[in-house]
C-alpha cells in the first residue's frame, strides 16, 4: 500500500508506503500527520469522504493511494477549482472524463464510504460508534455488510417503480375501462326496463288524437266564456238617474258655495252684485236679508239632492253585490266545466304518448335485449380484466412488503446481527475469558410493549474483582477501557462478516487503529494484540501510536516512526 499527499489539509506533504499485509506500529510527534495520512487520506482518495473536517484540498492540492492493482488520484489545482479524480488498474487508465463518473465507479467497485469509513479506521474518537450508537445507526452499519441487502434496496425502487407505473397506467385503465362497462350496462338495463314498464295501451295514439281535439275545443270556449264573465264581474252596474242625480249634486253645491259667499260680501256693507258701498244702513240690511233667503234655499236644495245620490248609490252597490253573486257561481260552474275538460285532455294525452312510446320503444325491445346482452359480455371481460391487473398489482405489494424493512430483508438483516454477535463474542472471550456479548435485537417499554430496537449488552464474568451481574447490561455503562476490548472484536467481527460476503476478500483489506491501544492494562493490551495479529496475517494493520514503547506489549512485523515536518 502507498499513501502520498501533497498540501493534505494545507500542511502535511510526504509519502509513506506500507506492505499488503503484516501488522505495522506508525509512532511520531503531534503533528505529524499520521492520522491524516493513514487514516483519512486513503479514505478520501477513493471515495471522497471528508467526514466533519472540512475538505482537505479546499486550497489546492493532491492525494494519491495505491493498494494492489487499483491507484486513485484526487487533486485540486488551486483553490477555488474542481477536483480532479483519476482512476488507473495496473497501467491501465480507467476512462472516467469526470470527478461524478469516477466517484461512481469507485463505488460500484469498492462499496459506499459510509462502509468503508466505518471498517477501515478503529479511532479513539469513534470506536464506540456501532456499539454505542442509535438503534438506526447500528442496522444501517450492519446492512452495509450484506451486499444482498443493497440488491434488495435496488430490487425494491425497481419494483415500486413497477408498482407505480402499473398503477397509474394498466390498473389505471382496467378500473376506467370497468367504470365504462358498468355505466354501458346500466344504461341497457335501464333502457330494457323503461321499454317493459310502459303500461299497456289499447287504443292507437292516432284515436286518442281524434278524441283530444273536440274537448279541447270546449274547453277553449269555455274559458272564453269565463274571460268574458270575468271582465264583466270587474265593470260597475250601469244607473243613469244616479249620474244624473250626482250632476245636480255638483250644481247644487256650486249653488250654495256662491250664494254662501254673495251673503259674506253683504254682510260687510258691500253689494254683491255691483260691488259699491253700501252707505245706506237700511238698504244694507235688506241686502243682507236677501242674501241671507238665497243660501237658505240653496242649503235646502243641497240636502234633498245629497239625500237622492245617497239612496242611489246604496241602490247601486246593492245591485251590484247582486250581479257578483250571479255571475261568480256562473263562473264558478264554469270552472268546474274547464277542469273536467282539462283532466280529460291531459289523460288522453297522457295515454296517447304513452302509446307512442311503446310504438317507438316497442320496436327496440329486439336490440335493447341484444344491447344487453353485449354490454354484460363487456362488463364480463372488464371485470377479469382488472382482476387480472389487481393480482399484478398485489404481487408488486408483495414484492414491496418481503423486501422492506419488515420483508425478507428483515430476516437478512437478523442474521447478518446473530452471526457479528457470535463472531465478536468469541473474539471478546479471547480478550476477556468469561465476558458475555450480547446484540439484543428488541426492547420492552415501561407498558410491556416490545420494539425492534437493537441494542449491544456485556455481561461481566463472575471472577476476581468484577462481582456477579444479574443480566446484561448496555455496554454504554462501562468504562472507556473495557468499551475498547469490546469494540475491537465488533470491528473485526464486521470485517470478517463482509469478507465472507465478498468471497473473502475486502475491497480495501487494511485496518488502521488510531490510538485505541493507548491507556489499556497489560491484560487488555495483549488480548487485543492477538486479535490485532491474526488479522495481520491476511491484511494490512496498521496501529498508530504516540508512544513507542507500546511495541514492548505486541510483537509487530515493522515499525515506521514520522518525523514532524
């Protein structure tokens, strides 16, 4: 394996080349870069993952990493430019024209950085992340560990896909075209059923036509009758000797209205004819009393032709109530003449156009029957027809539940945790003889509700200084040193499960530990060197250390010291 950076994270540029396999212990000062160039740059080369330090090249720069036959070159020429991946096998340039193709197709080769970023570094930062983690973390790690479960992702979109396409185009059509027939059939059915309802009629329309038109002739005349009736009910009875009277009323009052006024003339000492003082007071009386005799007999006049018009008026609404009562019950008669003839046509008609309805329809009834009888034929095939595309659609259902979260996968993903469980927990009774590793894979709530929550357990063994536990216990609770025992061999149970899933062979077979060795007991130190050593025998391990002396508890196979720059 080689590693070479140049102005990696703006200050480290130097070049470091490891064997394939072996375990390695890389000790130097603060500062020197070996977590940079050993931990992360690898790591961004190939997928260009920066996790939460930024982009390392931001101002300009290169990484190269070669392992086996694959060399990966990510650069930028200065800062503010893009970056340039180039991709070689042995010799052999890989035709990527793009960071966005080469990317892809380091991914399809390699597998996602969320894999491989949790796989190829045991760092004193994240070590505790699977075990320590949330539940979707955990699983989320773990299925990246069964390639299978990605084509279960692929086939699942692909078959949503489907699922939607179906829906919204066979499905879709067999319900419209189902809609159709049944519309197309109840609207024959109706049709067949208005035909057989109509009532029987005996005689033709063209009879009943004949008898309609007398009664509706007498029923015209009859309501001309009324018409006339009526207006003449609305006109006043005629009274000449009442006009007249009311004529010599008006005179009459006219008579009295002057003569009422020639007498106020008189009595101010004026003539009422002449209209010259009266100076004399004898002639002045007699004015008066003239004058006086006059409004007198007018007044007198009035009264007897006032009596007259009233008795003719009293007489003339007397007659007339007389003649609203005759002519109202002849009316009245009448009426009853018209609704009868009314009734009469409006039966006949009824009838007649029933007669014509069950002429026209009548001669339907054949093709109605025929009408039908197709569209059941039609309703019939629409409905096996979307039975058929509901089955389609139920199958993509299926698809979509066995390869969901709660599918097949389920199963999967199940024994994909028995099996790092077991595999973790023999290595962790090699650490730790007597120690129990448990991934429980549900959990109860306060109200006795199970959920499928993973959660990683120890057991302390029951020996020297570490008293009995009852049950397990989330690993969370103990100390940062036991934590280290017991994620190491989860890491390494992982990697062991991913080899076996790829035929025994990681895409990136090395494994960097950053400092997780610092600080643990000489019983830890050596257990953990064991594990750390057999899996140096088919990969690169490399374990990064301050402290020199470490290599006085682990038999290493080289040692590389940096030097600060």
């Amino acid at each position: 394996m080689r590693i070479s950076a140049k102005n990696y994270g703006g200050k480290i540029t130097r070049e470091l080349e490891l064997p394939d396999r072996g375990l390695i212990l890389l000790t130097g000062g603060n500062g020197c870069g070996k977590t940079s160039l050993l931990a992360d740059a690898p790591l961004y080369a190939v997928t260009g993952w920066t996790g939460s330090r930024g982009d390392p090249l931001k101002n300009g720069g290169e990484v190269e990493f070669e392992l086996g036959d694959l060399r990966v070159k990510r650069s930028r020429a200065r800062a503010g430019s893009s970056v340039k991946v180039q991709i070689w096998l042995g010799r052999t340039p890989v035709d990527c024209d793009t960071a966005t193709k080469a990317d892809a197709y380091l991914a399809e080769r390699l597998g996602p950085a969320e894999l491989w970023e949790g796989l190829l570094g045991f760092r004193w930062d994240t070590s505790s992340t699977y075990s320590c983690g949330t539940d979707a973390e955990r699983k989320s790690a773990t299925e990246l560990l069964v390639p299978t479960l990605a084509g279960f992702d692929a086939a699942r979109e692909k078959a949503g896909a489907r699922q939607k396409a179906h829906a919204n185009g066979p499905l879709f059509a067999a319900r419209q075209a189902l809609a159709l027939a049944q519309q197309k059939t109840q609207m024959a059915q109706a049709a067949l059923d208005r035909v057989r309802a109509l009532p029987d009629v005996a005689d033709a329309p063209e009879k009943l036509r004949t008898e309609i038109a007398p009664l509706e002739t007498r029923r015209n005349a009859i309501g001309q009758r009324i018409s006339v009736l009526e207006q003449e009910l609305r006109s006043p009875v005629p009274n000449p000797a009442l006009v007249e009277a009311e004529t010599r009323l008006r005179e009459a009052e006219q008579t009295e209205r002057e003569a009422r006024l020639t007498l106020a003339r008189a009595r101010t000492g004026v003539c009422p004819t002449c209209q010259r003082d009266l100076g004399d007071r004898d002639e002045a009386l007699r004015a008066r009393d003239e004058m006086n005799r006059v409004w007198t007999d007018a007044k007198a006049v009035l009264g007897e032709v006032s009596d007259e018009v009233r008795k003719l008026r009293e007489q003339t609404a007397s007659d007339q109530r007389a003649r609203q009562v005759e002519l109202g019950g002849e009316i009245e008669g009448l009426r009853r003449r018209w609704n009868t003839a009314d009734a009469a046509i409006k039966d006949l008609a009824r009838r007649m156009a029933q007669a014509e309805e069950r002429q026209r329809l009548g001669a339907t009834l054949p093709a109605a029957l025929e009408h039908l009888h197709l569209s059941q034929g039609d309703l019939a095939e629409a409905e096996a027809a979307l039975k058929e595309e509901e089955l389609e659609q139920q199958a993509y259902e299926l698809a979509d539940r066995m390869l969901g979260p709660r599918g097949a996968r389920a199963g999967l993903l199940a024994r994909a945790f028995s099996v790092v469980e077991q595999l973790a927990a023999s290595r962790l009774g090699r650490v730790w003889p007597g120690w129990q590793l448990q991934i429980a894979r549900t959990s109860e709530t306060a109200g006795g509700k199970v959920r499928e929550v993973t959660r990683v357990n120890g057991m302390r063994p029951a020996l020297g200084q570490y008293p009995a536990d009852s049950e397990f216990l989330p690993v969370a609770a103990y100390s940062r040193g036991q934590l280290r025992r017991i994620d190491l061999p989860l890491l390494l149970a992982r990697r062991q499960v991913l080899a076996a899933a790829t035929e025994n062979r990681l895409a990136l077979p090395y494994l960097v530990v950053d400092e997780c060795l610092d600080g643990l007991d000489e019983a830890g130190l050596t257990g953990c060197a064991e594990l750390l050593a057999e899996e140096a025998r088919q990969n690169l391990v490399v374990i990064i250390a301050h402290d020199p002396r470490i290599a006085q508890g682990v038999s290493f196979d080289k040692i590389v010291t940096l030097e600060a720059t």
